[in-house]
C-alpha cells in the first residue's frame, strides 16, 4: 500500500543571485519519508500572462518569435510578465496592445496554470479576448522582434497537431477556449 506525500518541513532558505527572470533561492527541506535534509533550487519568478486574442471575424492572432531557449522562431500567443503593480487582465491588456497593436475586445479569464511547480513559484493567467480590433502600431520591447500574423480555427489546429505551436502555456491557454475546439473532428487532428 502507498502512503499518501506529505509536505516537506522547511529547515532554511539562503538567497542566491537575482538573475532578471528570476531570483535563485536554495531550500534546505527534510523529506518526511526518509528524514533526510535535502537542498533543492527554487526560482522565485513574478506570474505571467498570456492571452487568446479572437478577432472579430474568428481568427486567433499569433505572434513569430526567436526564442533564445530553443533557438528558433516559435509560433504562439501574446503574453509576458506581470508589471509590479498590475492585476493579470491589465497585464494581458497590455501585452496584447504592446506585441500586436490589437485592443478592446470582451476579456473573459481561463485560470492560471503552474508553469513548472517542481522549482517555479509563479502562475501563468491565461485570458480570451474576444473580437479584438487592430487599432495602432506594436510598441515592442528592444529585446522583442515579433511578427503578428492571424489563423483561423481550422489552421491553428493544424498548426498543434504538426507540433508548430509546441509552447506549452500557449497549448494550456488555447485547450480552454470552447469556440476553437467546435466543429473539430478527432479523426482530422489525429492522422
């Protein structure tokens, strides 16, 4: 018979470099089964935020980007860190306007998800923001360099089921919206 986990009792914590992204900590933790005192790395990182944006006439924007992790152009949603101070919606508002110049829309909130709970502390908020308008020009951040283009239903699907979309909190947030999952038929998606 398993026994059911149980928490781990936290013996100490020392700080280590503060890395942008994220500040380094190290938890000396006593494993409750074993007794053993263990140190594990914890990145202590601010929640982020992406966003489905619909356009008004049901085409999901997407944004191109190199991605310095995988070194290469990613196919996903806009999104990005929590600003000090901001709430998850002003964040995806924000997001959303700075990478693709889109704005306005009905904003409706999909949950978060844990990025990577084994050793991150933050949350990802996921929002959908319905019939979106192109209104101004993207303000990117000088280490951003993106390409906005929009797809429908039907090709973002293609695009998940080739493994061209493979970002995973871009994955979460687009299994939560209803109106792209409608007319899919299984047997298409899975060939």
């Amino acid at each position: 018979m398993t026994k059911d986990p149980k928490l781990w009792k936290k013996i100490k914590s020392k700080a280590g470099p503060d890395l942008k992204l994220f500040r380094v900590r190290w938890d000396s933790l006593e494993n409750p089964r074993t007794n053993q005192v263990m140190e594990r790395l914890v990145l202590e990182t601010d929640d982020w935020v992406n966003v489905v944006p619909i356009t008004s006439d049901n085409h999901i924007l997407m944004v191109n980007q190199y991605r310095f992790g995988v070194g290469k152009i990613t196919s996903e949603i806009p999104g990005g860190l929590i600003d000090e101070g901001e709430d998850s919606k002003t964040a995806a508002i924000r997001e959303l306007k700075e990478e693709t110049g889109y704005t306005g829309g009905e904003w409706i909130y999909l949950g978060s998800v844990e990025p990577n709970p084994a050793f991150h502390t933050n949350l990802c908020h996921h929002w959908l923001a319905l019939s979106v308008e192109k209104t101004l020009e993207p303000v990117l951040d000088p280490g951003e360099d993106i390409k906005v283009e929009t797809v429908s239903f039907s090709d973002l699907r293609e695009l998940i089921a080739s493994g061209q979309i493979a970002h995973v909190l871009a994955l979460s947030a687009l299994s939560r919206v209803p109106q792209i999952w409608q007319s899919f038929e299984e047997k298409d998606f899975f060939r």
